[in-house]
C-alpha cells in the first residue's frame, strides 16, 4: 500500500536546494579522488530551514575540493536518520537525499510526524518541489511504541490522525448494557 500526504498549503514552502550546506560531525574524512567525503559521528548537516541529523553521513560531489568548485550531488546517511524542517519530521534507519532530483528517499522503519499526525512504513520519498510525501508499507514488521495507537503491520503504512475538537461535540457516553 502507499500513501501520499501533502503538506497544507501555508506549509508548502519550496526548499532551496541550492543553499549552502552547512555540517558538524566527530570526524571528517576527505576522500577526493573519489569525490566524497566521509562524516561520522552525530552528524548534523543543515540546508535553509532542513535539518537532517545522523550518525554516518556520505557527501558525494562533482569537481575538486581543492580548487574550490565541488557542487554536492548527493548526502547518504545512516544511523537513527533524522530530517527535520519546521513543519514535520521523519526518521528512519537510512536516507538518501539526491540534490538534483530534489528528492529524499528514507528507509528502515520510517516514521513521518506532522503536528500531532503520525504514519509509519518501510520507505517514504519526500519531493522538495512539490511538498509531497509518499509512503510504502512494503517490509514494514514489528509494532510501534506502546501506546501510540499505531501499529505496524507487515507490508503495510500504519498511522494516526488527530480530529479537531468541535465546540458542538458533546462527551461519549457509553451504551446501555444490554
């Protein structure tokens, strides 16, 4: 099953994939004969108002560092991936975000949450175009955090919705036992 959430409209700020990207991590390894670079160690790589937090992240580049023209192509991240911007959140256990096809694509367990909101599967492919987020239940096992009121179901997306209360709303009663 997939499921496609699209952000409201207020939120569907476009993201600017062109932004300068800015990282922390414990450790940085050049590896520019291959043209990538090899961050470990709470990762923390930031782009406009995206945040995107790892434990081991790849950053795979066109041109040479050493003459000053890279242009990032790709970021792959592993470990507990968190991506972030101001009106949702998802993780999962691998990401891939492609700079040129403007395209996150998360693995492992994804959970996307927005506000209240939350649905769970395998695989979630977030298009920084359009705001849209789809969601795949393939592989997906196990159950969520107890409590939550979702639960995982093999194969499929899982989630929860939270209703507004309406002032007109009166208390559930219970029905009469018959």
């Amino acid at each position: 099953m997939t499921l496609t959430a699209s952000v409201p409209a207020a939120a569907q700020t476009r993201h600017d994939s062109s932004a300068p990207i800015d990282f922390a991590s414990d450790h940085f390894e050049l590896q520019d004969r291959q043209n990538r670079v090899l961050l470990t160690g709470n990762v923390r790589i930031t782009q406009a108002e995206m945040t995107l937090t790892a434990a081991r992240t790849t950053v795979t580049y066109t041109g040479q560092i050493t003459d000053g023209s890279p242009s990032v192509s790709r970021l792959d991240a592993s470990g507990g991936v968190t991506v972030s911007r101001p009106d949702q959140s998802a993780r999962g256990q691998y990401a891939v975000y492609d700079l040129n096809r403007r395209v996150i694509t998360m693995l492992g367990g994804v959970t996307l949450r927005q506000g209240p909101n939350v649905i769970q599967g395998a695989r979630l492919s977030i298009n920084l175009d359009s705001g849209r987020a789809t969601i795949d239940g393939s592989g997906v096992g196990g159950s969520a955090t107890p409590g939550s009121g979702v639960q995982n179901q093999g194969g499929r997306v899982t989630g929860r919705f939270s209703v507004p209360k309406r002032a007109n709303d009166a208390p559930a009663t219970p029905a009469p036992k018959q």
